[in-house]
C-alpha cells in the first residue's frame, strides 16, 4: 500500500490549493480526484468567478480574500497564466430590496468590512451608477457600492495552474479515480478507491458536492446541494459597452424579486456574450442526480424576468449555458475543521457559493495548520461546534 504523508480528495477549487501549498513546503502528498480536474461537474467551472475584498458574508473572510489576491499574482509571477483581473465590483442594492445575498445585511455588511480593513471604496447614488454605468437600469432609491481592486478570477485556469504547480513541486495526482470510503485509526488513515488503497498521516476532504457522501451522516445533514444555471446572452448595440475596461463584475440585490442577479463583462469580446446569473434554492439535488440540461423555457425565463427589466443592451439570444453546484450550509458558512471522529481528517468545505476567492488562501491555510500545526489566518469561524457538532 502506497504512503503518504497527506491525501487530499477532490482537486477542485480547495483541493488544488492545498495540494500545491503542500508540495511547496516538501510534504509527499496525494491527490485524488474521480474526473480529471479542471472539469465540469462541481462548482470550479464556466469561465469566470467574483472576487471581492469586503465581504458582505462576514468580515472573518476578508483576511482570506486579501491573501489570496496576493496568492494569484504570486502564481501568475510564477508562470504565464492570467488567473486574477481587476475591473471593479458594483453591488446595488435599497431599502426596498426583497432578494437576499447569502445572509442578511449582505450591502451593510459589505460596507462595514471596507470601512475596517480599509478597503478602497465609493458609495454612488443612482445618477452616479447611471452615469458611469449606463447598462444598469437602476430605481432612483437603489444605491451601489463600488470596490475598485475587485474584480475576476479565471477558475479553470486557477486550478489547472496549481496542479501543474503541485507536480513540479513532487506531488502525486491521481485523475479518473473515485474515491470510495476512508477508514481513519489513531495511528493514520486509509483510503480505498476504485483502483486501489493508500495511506496517510493525514487527510484532507475538499470533495464538494461529493462530501457528504464521505464524511458520515451527521456531518453530511449540513449540507444541502443545489443546482445553478450560468447563462451566456448576446450583445445587442456597442460591444465594448461591456469590455472589462468599462463595466464591472455586479451583484444586484434586486427589488420586487426573490433572488439577486449577478454577471461579468463580455471577457471574450462580443462573440462571447455577457455571463449571468442567479442564485436559486427551491429544491436540493445531488452530485449524482444533478440535471446538468438547461430548457429553452429556463433560459426564456431568466432573459424575462432577470436580464431584460435590468441591462440595458443585453440581447435575448442566449450563446450557452452551464449548471454547476452548489454545497449549502444552515448558515450560508465555511466548514472547516477537524472531523469529529479523528483529528487526522480535516472536512474542508469552504462552499455556500460564495468559496472559490478565499481558496488559495485556505489551500495555504491547510497546509499550514498540517506542516505547522496551526495557521496564520484564523479559521476558528468556521467551526462544526455552531452546528452543535464536536471536532
């Protein structure tokens, strides 16, 4: 049986991190993932993912955020990739809004974190929005946020990145295997697959959508999965309307409406098409059952009643569209921590759709609380005991 000092299961947006943040610091570590990573099936997909340094979720991830920007201009001084662009991030919101971001005072909150960690940032009336960005067409009471070193990660790229990185660096990765249980003793923890059995001092569970099928029943009633549509809609009139140059990543705490609508600048110029979407909870699904279709009513649905009352220049022809998913917690937090049946395993869900900005900082993170006991980013908010769980 092959050993090992760490395993880590799932090589999406966690997983890759940690991997290359363990090989960097010399550990012989292992990486297991069931397809061959970056994919399509979990939630590190569809070209584009928001990055913001006041995070309206909580000011306990602002740390993380600010440390991973400086980790993805580290990685892309260390190669040729282009993971990070900073553009701007409008968040608009009211008083009379009636959809909510993750948690409840998702705009105040937003507002609180900048003001502490003296995040660079306006607060813009709606003639301001107005007039800066024309495509936004904002109520006279909605007011907007703007973070200038905000912006976009390139997700496909932030891991293939990393993985290419941890290899160099002498780590083990395994693609096209499924991981089937881990059996964890005093002494080390065993993995089984579908193609073999390994051994380590220590793990690591950064699976996604696929945790709760790993890590025991109590733990995995925390997590609910749900499947989300990104969709892809032309550009109708002047195309560099929507260059990164001028318009920004948004969040947009609508009114009247029960869930936001957020999207990005036409990064591929106007063959592309503008990438949005929203966030939707009404039934859970899972990894395996997931419907990865989009309907043509879905997409009629989503240019009615979220694109066209609100951007203005954006066409109903929709390019494309992808599903990806989401792993949810009672509270819209983080989960990690130790499990509660051995300290050797670490639950590593950093999810709720709100994970792939903080990764590379909890990817160091973890390595760090492995190699040297503790880490220098305190995760303590991310705790089981809120659930009533013990680790």
């Amino acid at each position: 049986m092959d050993q090992f000092d760490t395993i880590v299961l799932g090589l999406g947006a966690v997983g890759s991190a940690a991997v290359y943040q363990l090989a960097a610091r010399k550990h012989n570590v292992l990486g297991i993932d069931q397809f061959s990573p970056p994919h399509t099936y979990g939630s590190s997909h569809g070209d584009t993912r928001v990055t913001r340094l006041a995070i309206g979720e909580g000011a306990q991830y602002t740390p993380l955020a600010l440390r991973s920007q400086e980790i993805w201009r580290d990685l892309e001084k260390r190669t040729d990739a282009s993971l990070l662009t900073i553009d701007g991030l409008l968040i608009i919101s009211s008083a009379a809004k009636t959809s909510i971001t993750h948690v409840d005072n998702f705009f105040a909150n937003t507002l609180a974190a900048a003001e502490q960690f003296g995040i660079d940032h306006e607060v813009l009336d709606a003639p301001e929005i107005r007039r800066r960005f024309p495509a936004f067409n904002v109520a006279d009471d909605e007011v907007g946020y703007f973070e200038r070193d905000a912006g976009f990660l390139r997700p496909e790229e932030c891991i293939r990145t990393q993985l290419a990185l941890a290899q160099q660096g002498g780590a083990t990765i395994h693609r096209d295997e499924k991981v089937l249980r881990f059996d964890a003793s005093d002494s080390a923890v065993t993995v089984t697959t579908d193609q073999g059995m390994y051994a380590c001092g220590h793990l690591i569970v950064a699976a996604g959508a696929w945790l709760p099928q790993l890590v025991g029943r109590d733990i995995a009633k925390l997590f609910s999965v749900y499947r989300q549509v990104l969709y892809w809609f032309d550009i109708q009139g002047d195309a560099s309307a929507f260059a990164p140059q001028r318009f920004p990543v948004f969040i947009w705490e609508l009114q009247e409406k029960p869930q936001g609508v957020y999207g990005f600048p036409a990064i591929d110029g106007p063959d592309g098409g503008i990438k949005i979407a929203t966030e939707t909870y009404g039934s859970t699904t899972t990894s395996e059952t997931a419907d990865r279709r989009v309907l043509p009513e879905e997409i009629a649905a989503m240019y009615r009643d979220y694109v066209a009352p609100y951007i203005v220049g954006v066409a109903s022809r929709c390019r494309r569209t992808a599903t990806c998913l989401y792993t949810v917690t009672p509270d819209f937090g983080f989960v990690i921590d130790r499990h509660p049946q051995s300290k050797r395993v670490i639950v590593a869900s950093p999810c709720s759709g709100h994970g792939f900005k903080h990764s590379a900082a909890i990817g160091e993170a973890l390595a760090q609380w492995i190699v040297d006991g503790r880490s220098h980013i305190d995760l303590g908010s991310f705790n089981l005991r809120r659930f009533r769980i013990d680790s």
